[in-house]
C-alpha cells in the first residue's frame, strides 16, 4: 500500500502502530512508527519498515534473583502468571513465602507457570521492580 492509497487526513492520524504479537520463543511488541509514510521516511526505510534487534536487553538482568522450589498440594492445577507478587499466590503451593516476599516470576509478561497435581518444581523469581512502599 503506497501513502496515497489512504483518505486525506489518514496518514497524519496514524503516526504509530503497536501490536502484541505472539512469536515461537515468547510474546513481542511490535512498533510500526509512521506506517503510512506521514513524516519522512528514513532512508532506504521507508514507511512501516520493520526494525529489529537481533538480541533483545533483558530488563531483568540487574535486579536480584533467587530460586525456590515449589509443591502443588492440591488436587487440581494451579497457574500463576508472571507478574503476580510471589508470596501471594494460590495457598495450596507451598513454599518458602517469606523469601518469596517482593518477587515475582522471571517469565516475559503474559507468561504464566502451570503446577499439575502433587508436581514440584524449581522455578527462578526476580525482584519486582518500582516503588514497594505499603500504602
């Protein structure tokens, strides 16, 4: 689609395009900045080219990490997604809560962790990052 496809005025609405995708190694954001060409496009570019990184930074790289193991005491299965605070998980996981206090998951946002009946399993928790003053 060339940027004269589009109504008058269109281009200049859609400055960026953000889409969650799901890839085979994880969820991704992609940002599709001016893909309808209403700046200038960057040289040899053009609009709605596509930029990636090869290797993405880890956000997590400099915050605290530990690992625990965890027990499924429950008959069924319990989830966890990957950003809820640890230590408040489903009661029928047992673990050490209190090194658990603070921490979360290491898994990309979206992402949950999944404990059949009776399973244990190691898992690697990361420090939640932001303010953690009690309000």
């Amino acid at each position: 689609m060339a940027p004269a496809d589009v109504l008058d005025g269109v281009r200049e609405l859609v400055d960026e395009i953000r889409l969650e995708v799901l890839m085979g190694d994880g969820s991704r954001l992609i940002v599709l900045v001016d893909p309808l060409g209403a700046g200038e496009p960057a040289a040899a570019d053009g609009p709605g080219a596509i930029r990636s990184t090869r290797e993405p930074a880890d956000p997590t790289a400099e915050r605290e990490h530990r690992t625990l193991v965890v027990r499924n005491d429950s008959r069924r299965a319990v989830r966890v997604s990957s950003h809820f605070p640890f230590d408040r998980v489903n009661p029928r996981l047992s673990f050490d809560r209190g090194a658990a206090a603070g921490f979360r998951l290491d898994l990309p946002a979206g992402s949950s962790e999944r404990w059949a009946p009776g399973e244990t399993r190691e898992v690697v928790l990361v420090r939640i990052a932001g303010d953690r003053t009690s309000s």
